[in-house]
C-alpha cells in the first residue's frame, strides 16, 4: 500500500515515505493503508506545512504511539540547500540539491515587492523543450522533480526567514510555476504541489496567487483544466508560427491557434472570471518591432490576457541581444493604446544571477544537448 504513494524517485532515495510531497489526499490514503484516521492526517499535515516541522516528535498533539509508529516507517525530507544568496534589492535565491549522487541542482528565486513575495519555482532539473533564447533550455534536461523537491521549495523558502508562523505576515504569498522546466512535462507532481499550496490544511494559498506557466503544451491544458483552477500563463514569445517555431520548438507541434483555442477553454473552464497572461520576451532584432507588437494586438483580440513583456537577460553564447529601453517602451505602448494592461518586468537580484532566463542550476545532462551546443557554438 505504501508503494502506491511514492514516487520512483523517492523509492530510490530510501525506504522510508516522504510526506513531505504528498497531497492532502494522498496523505489520508497513506494513513488508512497503515490503519489510521482521517483526521491524524489532517494533524501532520499542518505540522508539516503550517509549523515547517520536519520531525514526528515535535508533533505535540499526535500520540506517541503513532508518532513513533510514523518515525519508523516515514520521513519529511526537503532537498538540501546549497547555497542562499540575498541581493541587494530583497531577492533571495536557493540552489538546491536534488540528489547527492550526480551533486544535481536547480534554482528557486523569492522576489519581494511591497506586500506581495513571488516565489519562482523549478519543475524540472533542465528542460526537454529547447527554447533557443533559454539558458536552462541550453543545459539539457535530466530529470522530472518529485512532489517534495517541488513543494519543497516553498517549505524552504519559509523556512528562510525562521521558524515558521502561522499567524504571522505570509513570507511566501504568490507562487509562479516558472522556474527551471515545463511544468506540465511533469504534470502529477506539479498538481499534487500546487494542491498543496492551495489546500486550507498546507499553505492555504488563493488560486489566484498560484500561476502555472506553460510553453504551450496544448493536451496538457486540457487536462490541467479538469484537475485544478490555478491561473495559466502563456510563454508566448512571438506572434507568428514561422518566428515562434523558432523560438519555441513545441510550437512545430502545437501552433499558436492551437494554443488560444486552449487558453480559451482553460478560462471558460473556471468558476470565476480571470485572464491568462501572455508572457512575451522581448529579443532585439528578433521579436520586438512596433510591427510584430501590432500583430500581437490582432493575435490575442479574442483572449481575456493582459501581457508580461521581459527584456531578454543575455547570457554567455545566446546569440541573442537586449533590447533598448526605447524599443521597450515603443513595443509596450502599441499594446497599451489598443486597451491591453502591459507590464515590462523589471530585472530583479541580477547582482545575484537571479533574473528571468538566468536559473541554470547545474546538473547532469542526459540529453546531451549542453555539449552539442558548445560544440556548435565552438567551430
Ligand atoms: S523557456 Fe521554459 S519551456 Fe522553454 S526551454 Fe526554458 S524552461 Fe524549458
């Protein structure tokens, strides 16, 4: 019974099952194949993800008996922190590693601003998709993250700050699925960590705050929408399908028509009315003429969207340049005279390498795509 809830990767990383990754639903079935009530679920959950225990014993209220019973068969094990670096501006990002054998890592970033603390959080150790102006899409892709190095990166970035507490100010208050990977190439996890953010027992966030952004992995979406209510981004990055082929590699088998038409059904399948946000890097040169903004504004005219513009951030062998703040703000101004709410994202923690396009971790590439790409970029 125990099997039933484990994740491949948490089979190989001991005997003992994780809690820390398991939904509120599967934590219930967990204590009913081991002969234990519902509500003693309900009690470890909210140690584990409302307190930051990462022991029974501390669990006052649970008996003895069981939190002996828990110590010998389970445990709450987060991934481990390599690093933690604080930029100048309040950005903090965490390297974390995901298995001591291969020394694997990916990156988390909490970015403070005002009242709100937007975690970005990775899905993936890389990435299958290959975007061509993506650092982490560079480096190749090695595997899936379980549910508990997903939410485990929440459970740390709280832990950050100190102990927890519950009735404190949220340290954590919006989530953006945006980190390194496609999260919906890791879809039970990311479901199962998103309904943990969002569960009333474990982080008790709004579906609001909690953003999964995709590069458009169209069935996915579909599917997405039968399972939660989360809001959805889009990385769109081009306004045609011969630029966004490009770009994009998913687009070959997902066209950008494709795309909206699920957007739309994504929208119409939620209870309460919300936009999805288009997420648009802007590239010099390659994606950021007054042109390509004006057919933009005829792509997206039957979506409910509002649009995230992000100057690309260079990095080393791109191939791709910044744009200038002009060209920026002229991109920007096409979408806002045509009625669009547009946000031009500001680099944050770049002192710290923490900006968008910047999460490289660094791990072992069984794509072989990282070397294939210094061998090009070296002939
Ligand atoms: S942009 Fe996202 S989907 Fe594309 S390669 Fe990078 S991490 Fe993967």
């Amino acid at each position: 019974m125990i099997d039933t809830v484990k994740t491949e990767n948490e089979k190989n990383q001991g005997d003992k099952v994780n809690l820390l990754g398991l939904s509120p639903q599967k934590l219930i079935e967990f204590f009913d194949s081991i002969g234990e009530k519902k509500f003693r679920a309900t009690q470890v959950l909210k140690w584990i993800h409302q307190k930051g225990a990462d022991n029974f014993e501390d669990m006052t209220d649970v008996s003895k008996a069981l939190r002996t019973k828990l110590t010998q068969i389970c445990e709450i094990r987060a991934p481990e922190v390599v690093s933690q670096n604080i930029s100048s501006d309040g950005t903090r990002k965490w390297v974390i590693r995901t298995d001591g054998n291969n020394n694997d890592c990916v990156e988390t970033v909490l970015i403070p601003d005002g009242d709100r603390a937007t975690l970005c959080v990775s899905s993936q150790v890389g990435c299958t998709l290959d975007c061509s102006f993506c650092s982490t899409g560079k480096q190749g892709f090695n595997r899936n993250l379980t549910p508990a190095e997903i939410i485990g990166q929440v459970w740390l970035a709280i832990k950050s700050f100190g102990p927890f507490d519950p009735n404190g100010p949220r340290r954590v208050t919006n989530v953006v699925m945006m980190g390194m990977g496609e999260p919906l190439m890791n879809f039970e996890p990311v479901v199962d960590a998103m309904t943990l953010m969002m569960d009333d027992n474990a982080y008790g966030m709004s579906k609001r705050r909690v953003t999964l952004s995709t590069s458009g992995v169209v069935p996915k979406i579909y599917e997405l929408a039968t399972r939660t209510d989360v809001s959805l981004a889009i990385s769109l990055h081009a306004p045609d399908n011969a630029l966004r082929d490009v770009l994009v590699p998913i687009n070959k088998k997902y066209p950008i028509a494709e795309l909206l038409d699920a957007c739309q059904h994504y929208l119409s399948s939620l209870p309460d009315k919300r936009h999805i946000t288009i997420e648009y890097t802007l590239i010099a040169g390659v994606n950021d003429s007054e042109d390509q903004a004006r057919d933009l504004v005829t792509l997206l005219s039957d979506l409910e969207c509002k649009v995230n513009l992000i100057p690309f951030n260079p990095f080393p062998n791109s191939g791709y340049d910044k744009p200038s703040n002009n060209q920026v703000r002229r991109f920007q101004k096409v979408l806002a005279d045509k009625g669009y709410t547009v946000t031009v994202r500001t680099t944050r923690g770049d002192d710290i390498d923490a900006a968008c396009g910047q999460l490289v971790g660094d791990f072992h590439d069984r794509t072989r795509r990282s070397q294939k790409y210094i061998d090009v970029k070296t002939l």
